[in-house]
C-alpha cells in the first residue's frame, strides 16, 4: 500500500511540475523501498527473539522488536524487523503476509515513516473542557 502512495505522489508531482511523468523517480525510489517491515497481529507470547527467527530465513534481519505498551509491560501486538537489504525485506513480506505465528495469522506491509504529532495518551490537558459536570439531571429529588 505504502509503495503505491508513493509511485501516486511522485506521478503527481512530477505531472504538476512539467505535465510529464517523472520515470527515472520513480524508477529509484522503486529500486530504494524500505529495508523495514511492519508486523501486525503478533501474538502476545511472541518476543524479540521468536520474531527475529521467524523472519531469518529470509535475510539477515538487523534488528526485530516486538513494541511493548509501557503501563502493562505486554505486547502490543505489533513490531518491526529491518532487514540489511531490500531484496530479503520484499521476499519476507511475499512469503509471510497472511501466515500463521505463534497462533495467529500475522500481516506484514512495508513501514512508513509516522507523520505529525503522536497522538496523545491522556495525562493533564490543559484544561480542555471535560469535568465530572454535576447540577441538576432531572427526576426525583427527593432522598
């Protein structure tokens, strides 16, 4: 999906700048996709570990990391492995997108980079509104 946004927006851009396609863009940046893939659906008995071995096979992965949610120390039932190069990145994501692991059926897609703030995780806000409101709600009043 992250490949087709991007061949989408060079096609456009290059069109608005001279009316013409730009080919050797987008040539490159097909040649430069990402050595880094996004793995979602883990399963929450799946570490670091199991996840680099399950995806060795096809490379040498560099770095796997399964994302931890930092309240309750569990899985967040997602990570990412970068491989060394492109090649191993896209025969991984052929061959594993759909598969099972661990017991669950896991999605792989090439990572795009986070655009824009991160959203907020709650704590204080400044005073946005909210309260626990109180007042008269209707019904019997009497006690």
């Amino acid at each position: 999906m992250a490949f087709y946004n991007k061949v989408g927006s060079l096609l456009r851009q290059g069109i608005s700048q001279n009316g013409q396609a730009p080919m050797a863009s987008m040539l490159n940046s097909a040649r430069y996709m990402s050595s880094k893939l996004f793995i979602g659906g883990l399963s929450f008995s799946t570490d670091d570990t199991s996840l680099k071995e399950a995806f060795s096979g096809f490379g040498d992965v560099t770095d796997a990391k399964v994302i931890m949610d930092r309240d309750t120390g569990r899985s967040r039932g997602f990570g990412f492995v970068n491989f060394a190069d492109e090649e191993a990145a896209n025969s991984a994501l052929t061959a594993m997108d759909g598969q099972d692991l661990n017991g669950r059926s896991i999605r792989v897609s090439v990572a795009t980079e986070r655009t824009g703030p991160r959203p907020s995780s709650g704590g204080y806000r400044g005073g946005e509104g909210g309260g626990y409101g109180g007042g008269y709600r209707g019904g019997d009043s009497s006690y």
